[in-house]
C-alpha cells in the first residue's frame, strides 16, 4: 500500500482541508466507513452539494457494476460548481473491483484500462473516496487502488487473521480513543474488562461502549465496577469469550469461561455444540483434525457416561488449546 493512515489523521486532513485526491475506506466497521466519509461530503456547503457532491452505490451484478465504473469516472471529472472541491463518494467498492478483470483473451477490459488511468492521473478539483470492507489484493483493480489511494485503516480490532493479544490491544486503544472524544475518564482496569470479552466485533464493542457511556453520564467517570454492573454475568459468560480462548489456544481463559458456564448451570452438550462452532474456525487443516476425533470421543464419552461431564469438557478444551 502506498500510503496507510489512521482515522483520526484522516480527520485531521480533512478539518485542515488538505485533502488527498483518492482514498479507500478499507475495512470491516462499516459505521467508521460510513462516518469519514460523511465527514468529507461535509466539507461541501450545504448549498452547493446538489451540484458538488455525488454518491455512488455499486450493483452486483458484474456487467452493471462496470456501467457503473463510467457514470462515477465522469463525475469525477467533472469540474465543480462555485467551489473548490467536488467529492464522489463510492459505496460497495469491492463489487467494483471484482468486476475489473480481463477479457476471454486475458486481455484488461477497457473499464480496467480506465480505471488504471484515472488512478495514476486523479483530477485535482474531486476528492474520490472509494469504501470497501474488503478486497482480493491479487487483482488487478484492487492493487492499483491500494497502490496509488491513500488508504484509511478501518479495521479498529484487525481482521481474522489478527491473533488475539493483538486483537486485546486495539481494543483497548479504541476504547481509550473513543471515552477521550466523548469527554470522559475511563479507568485501566475497565478497558482491560471490556477489551477482554468485546474485542472479536467492533460492533458489540461499539454497542457496550454507548451502553457504558449511558449509565456513566453523571459521573462522566467510568469505573471498572460500572463495567462489571454493565455487562452483567451473561456479558462476562458469553459465548465468544469461550470459542475466541479456545481459537487462540489460551487454555487458562478458556477454563475459566467454561468454569462460568458450568457454573451457570449450561448443559454440557449445549457448551460441546458452541466449542463445535470455535473449532470450525481454525486454519490449520492438521488442527481441524485433532479436533474432530476429539469432539467426537468427547461427544461419545457424555453419552454414555464415560466420565464426569465436566471432566471431560475441561479435558476437552486443554486438549484443543494444545
């Protein structure tokens, strides 16, 4: 990529106008997506955005996504009225891209061609940002773009391949982010509880954040005691909590959240169906097949009571983390 920022020096350029000619919105949250670009369009007066502001949503179907390609090219050229700037906003880019490819001859189809040519010479009066929550980087379309934009990360927690410690650590920098521009203080061991059990979808991460900014808005100070209030014992006990500890074979977590589920009073075949579902995540295809034998000698033993059940799901589980 040729350049990588941060949301935030993206919301720097563009509260000091000093806006690049094409970006990419890459990744996963949808919502961050959805924000940088409003703030963009933002910086056409409300007046003249009918004539200076265009947003675009990609088709699936590869013959119109590539129809598409020329309307959003032209506007993009288009000089603006009675401003500096025009902005095109492109949603669904990956639809796009995927329908940049070459012809039956292996030749580059002539929307490619264009698309290339744009890139490589954007108009200096538009601001082109082009969202997309993920892409094939092997293909032509998508390497220009990632090659030549100035690409925003917006993927706050990583994507699947981000390894969990590492997956904790954005959380805790977002969370940390996100409580200084709403105006409060959030305590270290708060971060580390919400980062602990929210940190696989940056959208249940968002959701139980605004929950916490809710019942801390007196205070405007966030304990790790209002974070336990919030959660709550099922937001402590959830299910991910258990599948991620066992994806990232961090055995010590992974007992203790099967020791709350337990607890909890969870039947043990419902909690070997949901350790199921974590093992059908894992890459490894030799990994993939230790698990299935054990689940299976697993399944076998607590049905015909070869061992205490909880035992045998903790057996289980040190076993998978192995």
């Amino acid at each position: 990529m040729a350049s990588t920022i941060s949301p935030d020096v993206f919301r720097a350029q563009v509260a000091s106008g000093g806006l690049a000619p094409v970006y990419a919105l890459y990744g996963n949250d949808g919502l961050l997506r959805s924000e940088l670009a409003a703030l963009v369009a933002g910086t056409i007066d409300e007046g003249l955005k009918a004539f200076n502001c265009d947003r675009f949503f990609v088709p699936d179907a590869k013959g119109e996504a590539r129809k598409k390609l020329w309307a959003i090219l032209d506007c993009a050229r288009t000089l603006p009225m009675m401003a500096p700037r025009r902005v095109v906003v492109v949603m669904s880019t990956e639809k796009l891209l995927a329908a940049l490819t070459k012809d039956d001859q292996g030749r580059d189809c002539p929307e490619l061609v264009a698309w290339r040519e744009y890139l490589h010479r954007p108009s200096p009066e538009t601001t082109l940002v082009l969202s997309l929550e993920s892409a094939d980087e092997r293909l032509s379309g998508a390497k220009s773009l990632l090659n030549q934009a100035t690409v925003v990360e917006c993927s706050p927690l990583g994507n699947k391949t981000t390894r969990a410690w590492d997956r904790r650590a954005r959380a805790e920098r977002w969370l940390q982010a996100s409580a200084k521009r709403a105006g409060v203080r959030i305590d270290n061991r708060a971060v580390s509880l919400f980062a602990e059990y929210f940190n696989a979808d940056i959208g249940r991460l968002r959701a139980e954040f605004e929950r916490l900014l809710i019942y801390a808005s007196e205070s405007r100070t966030i304990s790790e005691q209002m974070a336990v209030e919030v959660m709550g014992r099922q937001g402590l006990a959830d299910t991910w909590a258990l599948n991620g500890a066992i994806e990232s074979r961090e055995v010590g977590r992974a007992l203790r959240e099967l020791k709350l589920k337990l607890d909890d009073g969870e039947v043990p075949f419902m909690i070997l169906g949901q350790i199921r579902a974590a093992t059908a995540r894992f890459e490894d295809p030799r990994r993939l097949v230790l698990a299935a034998d054990l689940l299976f000698r697993t399944d076998v033993a607590l049905k015909t009571s070869g061992g205490e059940p909880r035992v045998l799901l903790e057996r289980l589980v040190i076993e998978l983390c192995g």
